[in-house]
C-alpha cells in the first residue's frame, strides 16, 4: 500500500466515524486490517507514581494496598510504583533528624524545599505494597556535590529496605529543567548529563551491597531519561536543551548506550507528559474536559501536548535497546483541576491514553498521585484546599485502572498479550483497540482475544455530580440537553459463529461525573478501598462470518472479551476465510494507526504548535 493510500485511508475512516458518532441512532462498523502492527501489552501497564514527601500519607491507612491488591487479583500482577516526583530532587538522607521522625518537610509538605529522610523512612513503607509490586526510586540528582555521596547513601538504604521490590532508580527528576531550578548552569545538556550518569551509576555499581547481589537475582536496573518537556512543544521548553530520547540514544556520536556496560544496566527509557496545565496564564486557559475526554486530541492534540510526538522517542529507546515508559503523567499538571482530573470523562481519558500509549510500544505509564492533588486517583486522608474540606476516599478516574487490570489480564501466566489501535476505530469521540494472545508482530501465531472500543463523546449528565473527595465547588453545572444518545457497533472479528464474548462496560452518569462509576456493576467503598458486588454478566454471540454486534451508550467503554475458547482464525482476516477486510490492501503490508495517522496529519497539516 502506498502512503498516499494509508493516509487516505485514514482520513476517511476517521471522517466516516465523526459522521456516524454524531447519530444519536448511529451503528458504526469496524474492520480488523489484516497484519496489524503490535506491540506488547503488559500486565501492569497502569502503574503509579507517587511524591515522595506524600508516601507517609499513602502508607498511613489501607486504602491504597486495597485498592491495588484489586488489580493485582485481576492482573495478575501489581501496579509498579514509582517513588520520584519534584521532591526527589530535594530529598537528603541523614543518619538521624532532631524532630526524632523519619522523614521531616521543610518548610512544609505544601511548599517543600528540602525533605530530609532517615534509613528507617525506607523501611515505614518497605512492606506496604502487595506482594510482587515493583518499585522505582528516585534519587537526587541535583545535588552533585561531595561526588554525589547523598544519592549513593539513598541507594543503598533504599535497596536494604526494599531488597528484591527493589526494581529501578532513576537519577534525578525532569531533569530538563535543571538550569531553569538553578541546579546546573548553560552548559546542562545530553553530553553532561551522560558523563554524570555514569559516574553515579558507576559508584552505585561498584558498591559492595550491589556486588553482591546474587547475580541469579535481578540486580536494580536504571531508568534513564526522565524528561519533561514534550519533543514538539516549543513553549513548553523551561529552558533551551538538547534531551530528548533521540538524542540521548544516538548511534555512534556519543550516545548513552556507546559503552555496553551502560546499555546493561539501562532497564528503560523515561518521559513525562501533562496534556493540560494549571501552572501558567497561557496554558490555564487550554484546560477543558472536552478536550481531555477526545480521542482525537490525545492523539495530535491541538497544543501537541500528545502521543504521535513520542512515535520517533520510542522507536529511539527500542533500538538502544530498552523499552519507553511515561514514567510521570496525570490530565493536568501542577497537581490537578477538580471538575476536570477527578471526572468520568478523566477516566475515559486515562483508558485511551494508556492503551493507545502501549499501542505505539509506550510499555508502561505511571499516573502521579499526591495526598492534596486534585487529579489523585483516591486519596488517603482529608484535607484542606480551596476554602473546602475534601475527604479521603476514591475518585472516578480510579475506574480507568479497573478497567485497563482486565484489558491488560491474561488467561495464564505464561501467557503474553499485544496490543493495536484500530485505524477504523478513531475519531474525536471514538476508539478502538484490538489484543492477541501472542507475542507482539508474531503473526503466524497469535489469535484476537479481545476489543475495546471507547465512546469518548461528551454527554454532561445530571446524576454523581458530586464527590465526598472532590470540590463542590466544581461540581457539574452545565448540563447536555435531550437524550443520551446510544448506537450500536458492528465489528466484523475472524472468531467463528456460535462463540460467546463476554461484554464489560465502563460506565457513568456522565462525563462530568464524580461519582456513580462502574466497571459492569462493580464498585469500590470509598472508606476502605474494598470491592463492592459482582460484575453483572453480558454476553453477546459471534454471528456468521464473524460478526458481532454490542450497544455502546454516550461516554462508555466496552472490553469484549472471547469467553468459550480461543476464537478461531490468528487474527489476520476478518471472517472464518481468513481473508482481509479491504483495509490491509493486497500487499499485505502492515498498517499502524500511528503511522498512519502521523503522516495524515503531517500531510494535511494539523499539527499545531501552540
């Protein structure tokens, strides 16, 4: 297939749904191309990130562990946590603190300049996580004097404390932005920021805790990256740098992964992204929930604050060989805006953005949480803000998670699951993903195991407005008129007639809802974390040559799910013949909507800098 044929195909199809979503009657058919490129989808791609002067809070009651116990019983495997976050950049280890606590803000939590830790603050949240959870710290990189002999401590205290749980460290956080802290001066760039990325990690190798280390065991890798300044987004540049994946990893001129022994020891590959912003005037006016709950946006994004620019970042990370991570990320940064972060459209949002990251090969994305941050998935403890008092408890984005825990599932251990975007699935209010069984590109062998397709149009209900955890003060006040608009999507599948596919819904009363979240009837006790009910059983019949057909309502998402056996057919075609849907043209070539859509959107000229 041409590229002019991929980005007309393109088009269309994303213009065909846009017509068809507006419908409050629409049915909207989706074909699966044949030889879809994937990539892999792993069992945790949801994890968390979490501040580390709010690790106290989160640890300080059950709510968290509850919450990610569930996932981990449906994943089989726990969220990975990353402590890091700005005050990782500010966090000193001592032997001992006069307040006599193990950890100690100053001047506050709310304005911290400096956090001072103890050995033993490690140890107050070593055992808290579910078993099998991977941890990440990040350790202070911005300050470099006495040869970096407070980051050395933090590493061996922390992996004392934590041992096996022990997974990663990161050097420093953002570290785009160091000259504009004052941290370093005009010559911060790529060239120093490797030569002092192997002298810390160099130290941190050769110590005696880390040698010896039974080499059976997995040893701490390290993420190395950690840039917040998105690639295509000149005003959102703190400061004129060289970082970017791309760079960092270049072949033959001075790249990270020159030395062998460097690449060794590089687990992955970090970026952050915020698509929305409370920090500044400019950006401030930018936040709308319309434009966070939009497929469309996500993918080219109006301010380009989006997933196509990390395209060329994660083909950079695959060839230095480590994967790319969005190892920091939340709806709007500089801690949140209530009435958007904490809604059901945030939550439909987080689904879209997390496999539609993993469909570009992002393998893993961490949603940064703070006890007294307004885009917080749940929060442990009340607290002030805003003139209100909020309470602890669970927000709707929460339900995005839950609902990715069973995207992401596997039927066995040993199983591995891909991962595609489809190209007849993408819109602004619409999208659709497509999982095999089966290792990422592994054509001959893989088999379509589920879909999710994901409503994203705007429908502002007038129920679950309100939240005991959430501002009053943004609860919804503009309201859709009329009917909720409902349709019907008709996907043509290779599974054979007779099968039954299991149907579970995200849903809520709106997409300006706090409250009234459920993942097929499931919900969660927003004091203690524990599951409530049953998930309401929706199975629906595969009809012939493929066909199935599922109701999706305004702001919804449906995962379907072969339930009776494994399907028939590798994935390929679009019927029990195996042969193509039209889509994949003769050549057989692959389609990606990443590259796809890129190259539309490039062509056409879309792509705004802001």
């Amino acid at each position: 297939m041409s590229i002019r044929s991929i980005t007309l195909a393109a088009l269309a199809a994303t213009a065909a749904v846009e017509v068809a979503a507006q419908d409050d009657t629409a049915t909207v058919t989706v074909d699966i191309p044949r030889d879809l490129e994937t990539r892999r989808l792993v069992p945790d791609v949801y994890g968390y990130s979490i501040e580390p002067i709010w690790v106290d809070d989160y640890v300080s009651t059950p709510l968290a562990k509850t919450l990610l116990s569930a996932i981990a019983k449906v994943a089989r495997k726990p969220p990975p946590i990353r402590v890091g976050g700005n005050t990782a950049d500010q966090t000193y280890l001592h032997d001992e603190l006069p307040t006599g606590n193990d950890s100690v803000a100053i001047p506050g939590y709310l304005n911290a300049k400096q956090f001072n830790v103890t050995p033993a603050w490690y140890d107050s949240w070593a055992g808290y996580f579910p078993e099998g959870t991977d941890i990440i710290y990040t350790l202070n990189l911005a300050v470099n004097e006495s040869a970096w002999s407070n980051a050395v401590a933090q590493a061996a205290a922390a992996h004392k404390a934590l041992g096996s749980k022990l997974v990663q460290f990161e050097l420093g956080n953002e570290i785009d932005h160091f000259i504009n802290k004052g941290w370093r001066d005009a010559s911060w760039g790529v060239a120093a920021y490797i030569e002092q990325f192997r002298n810390l990690t160099g130290q941190i190798v050769a110590s005696d805790w880390y040698k010896a280390i039974d080499e059976d065991d997995d040893r701490p890798t390290f993420q190395a990256g950690v840039f917040a300044d998105p690639p295509w987004v000149p005003d959102q540049q703190d400061e004129i740098d060289d970082f970017s994946i791309a760079n960092l990893t270049k072949d033959g001129e001075g790249g990270i992964v020159e030395r062998e022994q460097d690449k060794d020891i590089i687990g992955s590959y970090a970026t952050h992204l915020y698509p929305q912003s409370t920090c500044d005037g400019p950006r401030w006016l930018r936040m709308r929930l319309d434009l966070l709950s939009n497929h469309q946006v996500l993918w080219q994004g109006e301010s380009s604050r989006n997933i196509s620019q990390y395209v060329p970042q994660v083909a950079a990370a695959d060839k230095a060989g480590a994967p790319l991570v969005m190892g920091e990320t939340n709806s709007v940064s500089c801690s949140g805006k209530s009435g958007i972060s904490d809604t059901f459209g945030a939550a439909l949002w987080g689904v879209d953005y997390v496999l539609l990251g993993a469909s570009i090969g992002i393998r893993k994305t961490y949603f940064h949480l703070g006890a007294q941050s307004e885009y917080s998935a749940f929060t442990p403890k009340p607290y002030a803000i805003k003139n209100e008092t909020v309470g602890a408890g669970i927000r709707a984005n929460w339900y995005s998670h839950y609902f990715v825990a069973k995207v992401a599932a596997t039927a066995t251990e040993d199983e591995e699951l891909s991962i595609a975007a489809l190209p007849g699935a993408n819109s602004s209010t619409f999208s659709g993903f497509a999982v095999y069984s089966g290792e990422e590109d592994d054509d001959e062998n893989r088999s379509l195991r589920k879909l999710v397709f994901l409503d994203m149009g705007v429908w502002n209900g007038t129920e679950g407005l309100s939240n005991n955890s959430t501002l009053k003060a943004t609860d919804g006040k503009s309201f859709s008129n009329g009917t909720r608009p409902s349709g019907t999507i008709k996907v043509s599948t290779p599974w054979t007639a007779g099968r039954n596919v299991s149907v579970t819904r995200l849903a809520g009363p709106g997409t300006n809802a706090k409250s009234g979240v459920t993942v097929s009837g499931v919900t969660f006790d927003a004091k203690t974390g524990e599951k409530v009910g049953e998930e309401k059983e929706e199975v629906v019949q595969v009809g012939e040559n493929g066909a199935l057909e599922v109701k999706i309502t305004r702001a919804e998402g449906v995962l379907l799910e072969i339930v009776d056996g494994d399907g028939s057919g590798n994935g390929n075609g679009n019927g029990n013949d195996g042969e193509g849907d039209g889509n994949s043209g003769a050549a057989g070539k692959k389609i990606t909507l990443w590259s796809s859509l890129f190259v539309a959107v490039m062509t056409a000229g879309f792509i705004v800098m802001l």
